[in-house]
C-alpha cells in the first residue's frame, strides 16, 4: 500500500534558508510538540488538516521536478518541513526511490519522534536541520509541553551513524525561557557529541 503526505504548502525556489542550493519546502501536517512561540501552528490545528492535500510520492514527484534543472545546477532539492517532517519518515524514503539519488534531501525537524522513524531516513537524507529548542530538561518541557527525552536520544542516534557535515543544529534565544547560560551548556553538550555546523538565532516574536 502506497504512503501519503498530508501537504499543507509548497514553496519553490528558495536560497539558504532550507539548505543548500535552490530548494523546494514541503511543508506536512503534524506535529508532536506545541511550542509557545510556534511559526506554523496551522501544521498541528485540526482544521488544517481539513485542507491539506495528500499526495503520493509519485504524485510529489510530478509537482516539485518541473525545477529538475535548478536543484541539479545548483545542489539543491527538496526539503520537507512542517510541522515535524519525520513523522513521515517512510513517505521521505519512498519518495527518494521515485526521486532518484541526484536530488538532495534534507529535513527540517525537532527530533522528536519514535528512534524508528529517524532509522527509516538516515540513509536517504542528505541533511538534517534540527531546532533543538533547548537541551535543558526543564526549558524544553515548558516550552514545548513535552519530554526532552526523544531529542537526546535521536541526536546521540546522529552523532553516532552521520558524519557532522550532514547536520545543522539551530539554537534559538527564546525569550521568557532560556538564557545565556542554557544556551552555551547546549552547546557544551552537542560539541561533545562533535557536532560542528551549530547556529544560534533569536525568536522574532509576533505582535
């Protein structure tokens, strides 16, 4: 039986901000956390589900590869977000086998989620773009209303089977919850785990 996508939005031709190269964002329904200062709260609300299209990977494929010539020019290729992309780890694979192994893929994600889901794309990705929150215990169960046990878990999981280049950790200020301090011990931990590609970046809260 052929998986879906519960597709929400596709943004093509977008530079740096998704990884490398020219990139389309697929963005997917769902999510395990609901985090204060959510960008996409539409990812997790019922009633975006509702209006989501659900695709095969075939029928992704014959949407996103009319820019076959901008991702293979330039690197690039399709990145799946959301909502938390890795809840649709088998769909992500199944869609490299329609897709081939020119296009590059990368997820964005939390890490949140079962270690079986991070085990189904760890060979089919390219890169991993991962917003920690913060690796405080406490910090991250205010924040985002659950246990930090899963990201943990999952970025001992990638530091253990990914080479460092293939993952792009974010660290965000996040204003009323964490501070300077949990902030450098976060980094503290994922250099220990000899992550490199490590970003620090400030919520832009909405008025």
């Amino acid at each position: 039986m052929s998986v879906s996508l519960p597709v929400f939005s596709i943004a093509r031709h977008r530079l740096a901000t998704d990884g490398q190269g020219v990139t389309t964002l697929v963005g997917a329904y769902g999510c395990p956390l609901q985090c204060r200062y959510c960008i996409n709260p539409h990812a997790w609300r019922p009633s975006t589900l509702e209006r989501c299209v659900h695709l095969t990977p075939e029928q992704l494929y014959d949407k996103v590869k009319i820019d076959n010539l901008y991702f293979l020019a330039t690197g690039g290729g399709v990145t799946f977000g959301g909502g938390e992309s890795l809840l649709h780890a088998a769909f992500i694979a199944a869609f490299r086998q329609v897709c081939g192994p020119d296009w590059r893929l990368a997820v964005e994600t939390s890490l949140h989620v079962p270690p079986g889901n991070l085990e189904q794309v760890l060979g089919v990705v390219d890169e991993f773009i991962v917003d920690i929150k913060d690796l405080d215990q406490k910090v991250y169960a205010s924040y985002t209303g659950q246990p930090q046990a899963p990201l943990e878990e999952n970025l001992q999981r990638l530091a253990a089977y990914l080479p460092p280049e293939k993952v792009r950790i974010r660290i965000p200020r996040i204003p009323g919850y964490n501070t300077e301090e949990n902030i450098q011990k976060s980094l503290e931990k994922l250099r220990l785990l000899r992550f490199t590609r490590l970003e620090i970046f400030h919520y832009i809260l909405q008025k």
